[in-house]
C-alpha cells in the first residue's frame, strides 16, 4: 500500500495553454515547466555546454595530450556497473583510434568500488605512466598520494560528490566540485567522460556520432535526470542506435528482442542495462566491455550469449536470496514491524542485494538494509525513499562501519559479521528517535485527467517530452471515479485486462503487476487509477491504452489505513500506544467472528492489505490484533506481512480474552 500523491495545475496557466494547448500545457505545468522560459530551457538543449568550463578540463586534456604524443602507457580505470562500463569503452576506444598506448583496468566487484592500492601495483608494474579514472576517483586520496609517490601522473574525471579535500592529482574534473563553473551539473560519469573527448576532439558533432549511444546507456544506467545536457545526451544516444554501428550493442539489442528502430529509454532501462550490469553482478564487468568493443560479430555473438547467461544467473540468484530472506521473515516475523527492515544472511551473492533490498521496499513498503555474509565480512546495500536519509542513517552508524557511501535513497557498506547485531540495534535506536513516526511510500501522478482528455492526439503530443526517464518520467495520471466495464485474464492469469469508463469514453487498460486472481475490484465498482496512457497498434486500428501502475476503490481512506498500520507496528514493537485508541483496535467477540470468516472465506487469496481495501470496513489494526491472536490459539497461519492466512483446525475452544495477546492489550490500554 503506498500514500498517493498527485501534482496540481497552477489556477492560472492560460500562457502555457496558448502555447501548447490545453492538455498538454496543464500537464508542463503540472511538472513545475509553468513559464515559457522554463519551456523553452527544457525544450531547446540541443547542443553540449563548452567542456573547457569543467574544472581541470584544461589541464586533463593537456596531461592525456602529452602522453599519447610521448608514447607513454596509459590506464583507464574504470568501475564495473553500466555508467563505468560505457565509460571506460568510450575513453579507452577513443585513445585507441588516437594511437595511444592504452589499457583499462575494471575493479573485480569483490575488490570494492574505485582505486585500490593492489590493482594499482599491478598497473605501475605494467608500465603505466598515466592513470585516467572515469566513474570514480574524486575520494581517492590514499590512491592519489601512492600514484604520486611511484611517479604516476593521475587525471581524475568523476561526478560523484567530493569530499572536503579533493585527491592531490595532475587534473580532477568533476562538475560537483565546489570551485567548479560548469553549468549543469548532472552528467554521470560516461557523460563527463563524453565532454572530455569533446574537449580532446575539439569537434563535439564528431564525438556525438561516434559516442552518444554509450554515453547515453550510461546516463539511463545509473538513473540521471532527463533533463538539460542528459536530455539532449540521450536523445541523441537513441538516434544512434537506430543505425547501430556497434556490433557488440546491435547483437545485444538483438538477443533482448529490442528492435534499433524503435529502441526507446525504457527499453535500455529495462533490457540493455540489466544485461550490461549483469557482468559485473555476477563474473566481471570486463566481459561486457569487450562486448562493447567487439570488432567481429562473431566475438560480438559469443560474449552477447555470455551476458545472457549471467543475466539469467543473476536472476536465478536473486529469487534464491529472495526465497531465504522470505523463510527467514516467516522464522523472525518481528522483523515487519521494525521501521526499516534488516535482514542478513550467509552467501547472499553482494552483486545482487541490491535489487532484492529494492524489491523487498516495494514489497514492503519500507527501508530496506541488506546484509550478504562472506568470510566474515558483511557487505551491505541500503534502499528506501523520500523522507527517509540512508546516507545519515549509515553515517550515524559509521563507527561499527568499515567504509560505506551512498545518497539518501540509496547506499552501500561494509562491516565485520560479528558486527552486524549491533548495526541492527543501532538502526532501530536511530529510528526510533530521529523518526517516531516514518514517512510512507508513496506513489505519484502528474496531473488529474480523465478518459474523455486522454484521446489519440492528446497522448501523441506527449512524444514531445521524450525522451523519458528519471527526472522525465512518462506520465502518469490519475483517473478519479471510473467504473470497471469488464476484466480478463492474461498470459495464464499473471496478468489483468480490464475496460473503465469515465463519461461517455471507455478505455482499455492492463495491469501487469496484478495478476488475474489478485484482481478484486468486481464489474460495476467504482475505482481510482494511477495510469500511463499509449497508443496501442492492432491489426491496424489505433487506440489508446492505460497501464495500471496503482488501482483502489474509490472511497478508500488511506489516511486512516497509514494512521492504523503505524498504531499496529508500535504495538508490534512493544511501545504501546494511546489507551483512548483502544476501541478501535481491540477486537469484541462479534469483531472476531466477522475476522475469522473473512479469513476462511478470503484468507488464502487475499493479504490483510487487500481485505482492508476491498473485504469490507475493518480496521487494519483490528485486523492484524485479531489474526496474531488467533494465530496465538493455534487457529490461523500467518505468512510473513500477513500477505496470505488460512485457518486450522480447532483443537479445543479457547477463550482468547481470558490469556493471551487480546488479554494482555485490554491491561495494557485500560
């Protein structure tokens, strides 16, 4: 369940509307784009800033200058997720053509993020004079000082923020530096490093011909807003790939069944960059760059193959993790009602617990840590969502750490295994003081429409915001009051068709997170979407079509839902709560017998999320009480969240008033 939320249309937007037109200018609006200069900014990059305004830009192009005139070796170092990988490609492809002496240097994931000194050992004893980082470097200063040392000259070009002191190197290019002038800021590291071929080229239509398209996987990588120089960036990065000329990406695309021709964000998003990551994740980055540098197509097939396999790898692995993280919530169920959920485990693979600690949010609905156990060490990736720091939270635990990093939506670290219960009790201290009450997830649409604004031209126009991504997602509207005509069942029931009607206008929609039986709005009821509006093409005809991202009934009272399942959590975790609440959260016995038949009649197919929503007026709390009690008796099973329950067969009559959980709240609440 998350809180939705739903941007509004200034009262006056009649310049934007003239513009425009009326859709189309509320839903710019909507955005914050509210003034035809804000238009005209998002609208019109077509081009990249002047590199030389990046810091240091001068000086790196010089040092890289000098060492290919003097037949110097040079090392990129890279880093082994999508952003390193089509950085270290472009940066090393180039010197090659330039007649460079050049390697690269892809960090094993077991080695950590960034420079290390026994990768660097090996570099110098190679021969190389000049390193040149791309993703990484700016806290680098131990690595810095040991380069200089062994007189290693060290060009620097990251987009991480920097620390209070930068490295001590030859140049550090970095738009997030403080004495930096650059005007935009949000470049990842492949679109630093595209800027640095552009100052070495000194011919920015040339670099974007050849290198657009593995800057722009980068950029769609690792999540940077759509938006300024990125727009303009990936934009172009997608012209390219429509007459591919790379042969390792045209077999890639190839084998994720995406057509070049009509290759969009979301495709790379969701098709490409999991298979590029996925060496990384589950071998080594380095096979995913000599894919991308592939001069046959015969390597191009094999090492495409490879990827593949990693990639299905990668997903066997992750429901293997997601299997025990599950078994160990259905031994530990206290765990759910923490404010930010922990869970560790021995041989969890670090290369993938990252995407389960993001599943495991949208499945839960809170902050994720997770913790993968191996020769000792704890390796952990942090996920949560807006309002909720997991940057301060690691910090404030940074003592009991051996390094970590991250933003506040995301992070990763390390720690010693016999750490790990103390972390524990560290997060939940920390929560419970710095957020007495957590902020929900949420989910959020741009603008309130409904099915009679959602016509063909209408969601055409929107392909001028294109392309989409972070920080220029597609748009999602809120449909208010629709009606459901009719639903079926698709691809063996995992997913749902349906029709809704607003008005006069019905509309097709799909939901492919619901599946058929998980699907309980019934014919004739009235329900609120959270939507994404295309053009579907069928033998022909063109209609448009709704993906359901959120859908529930129309009267549903979500403030009351939140402020119950807090009360529940609290109570879960032993902190009490109001004894004025105790009415409405302790169940009589009339309560517990409409709770036990809806557990009889619904609790297989239905979470207790889902008989709060569509199972008639119980409240959550309530609900939960009356399932831990029964469960208490030996009456019901509960799985992990509640998310299924069923009942058993009664061994004797008990009276759940008289002992108990039940007992033990009305002396508690008296």
């Amino acid at each position: 369940m998350k809180k939705w939320l739903c941007a509004a249309v200034p009262a006056e937007n009649s310049e934007m509307r003239r513009e425009f037109g009326d859709f189309l200018g509320d839903l710019l609006a909507a955005r914050g784009i509210n003034t035809l200069q804000r238009a005209q900014e998002f609208f019109a990059c077509d081009s990249l800033g002047d590199p030389f305004l990046l810091r240091d830009m001068d000086r790196a192009v010089e040092l890289i200058r000098d060492a290919i005139d003097e037949g110097k070796r040079i090392t990129v170092f890279g880093d082994y997720d999508c952003d390193g990988i089509t950085a270290t490609v472009m940066l090393y492809s180039y010197l090659e053509a330039m007649g460079a002496e050049v390697e690269f240097y892809i960090p094993d994931r077991s080695e950590g993020y960034g420079m290390n000194i026994p990768a660097l050992e090996r570099i110098i004893a190679n021969g190389t004079e000049l390193v040149v980082t791309v993703d990484n470097g700016i806290s680098a200063a131990e690595e810095a000082d040991f380069l200089r040392e062994h007189g290693v000259e060290l060009v620097i070009t990251d987009h991480h923020q920097p620390p209070q002191d930068i490295p001590v190197c030859g140049a550090c290019v970095d738009p997030h530096r403080a004495d930096d002038n650059s005007p935009y800021k949000q470049l990842c590291g492949a679109g630093v490093v595209l800027k640095l071929l552009c100052a070495l080229e000194e011919d920015e239509e040339f670099v974007m011909e050849q290198y657009a398209e593995l800057a722009a996987i980068g950029t769609i990588g690792d999540v940077m807003p759509l938006t300024g120089e990125n727009r303009y960036i990936v934009r172009r990065g997608l012209e390219n790939i429509q007459s591919c000329q790379n042969l390792g990406l045209e077999r890639l695309l190839k084998i994720a069944g995406v057509s070049p021709d009509k290759v969009t964000s979301t495709a790379i998003a969701y098709s490409v960059c999991p298979r590029i990551n996925a060496a990384g994740r589950m071998a080594h980055a380095e096979k995913a760059a000599r894919l991308l540098l592939a001069d046959s197509p015969d390597t191009a097939a094999l090492l495409a193959e490879e990827l593949e396999m990693l990639n299905e790898q990668r997903r066997k692995t992750e429901a293997a993790v997601l299997d025990e993280v599950n078994a160990r919530l259905e031994a530990e169920p206290k765990l759910l009602s923490q404010r930010v959920l922990v869970v560790s485990g021995e041989g969890w693979h670090h290369g993938i617990i990252g995407i389960v600690g993001a599943r495991l949010l949208e499945r839960y609905g809170k902050p994720v840590i997770i913790i993968g156990i191996e020769n000792g060490e704890g390796r952990g990736s942090a996920r949560g969502f807006e309002g909720f720091s997991i940057y301060k939270l690691l910090e404030h635990c940074g003592e009991l750490l051996t390094k970590f990093g991250g933003h506040p939506k995301a992070g990763g670290f390390s720690l010693p295994a016999d750490k790990i219960d103390e972390f524990r009790r560290m997060v939940y201290e920390y929560c419970a003081r710095c957020y007495p009450k957590m902020p929900v997830h949420t989910a959020s649409a741009d603008m309130e429409t409904d099915c009679r604004m959602l016509t063909e031209d209408n969601v055409r126009l929107m392909s001028r915001l294109e392309p989409f991504g972070e920080g220029n997602r597609q748009p999602v509207f809120l449909l208010k009051g629709c009606t459901v005509r009719s639903k079926r069942s698709l691809k063996d029931g995992r997913f749902t068709s349906f029709e809704v009607q607003s008005g006069k206008t019905v509309l097709k929609a799909l939901s492919f997170k619901i599946p058929f039986a998980e699907f309980y709005p019934e014919v004739g009821s009235s329900v609120d979407i959270m939507a994404i509006a295309e053009i579907n093409e069928y033998n022909g005809t063109t209609s448009v079509s709704l993906k359901v991202h959120e859908i529930r009934p129309s009267d549903f009272n979500e403030d009351r839902f939140f402020a119950a399942q807090r009360v529940y959590e609290e109570i879960a975790r032993g902190e009490g709560c109001d004894s004025r609440l105790a009415p409405r959260i302790i169940p009589d016995r009339d309560a517990l017998k409409d709770i036990y038949d809806m557990v009889r009649k619904d609790g297989q197919r239905m979470s207790a999320e889902d008989m709060c929503v569509y199972g008639g007026d119980v409240n959550y709390c309530m609900l939960r009480i009356a399932l831990d009690a029964f469960a208490e008796a030996e009456m019901v099973t509960i799985t992990p969240n509640a998310e299924r329950s069923s009942v058993l067969p009664v061994r004797e009559k008990r009276d759940l008033f008289k002992e108990g959980l039940l007992a033990e709240l009305k002396v508690q609440l008296k």
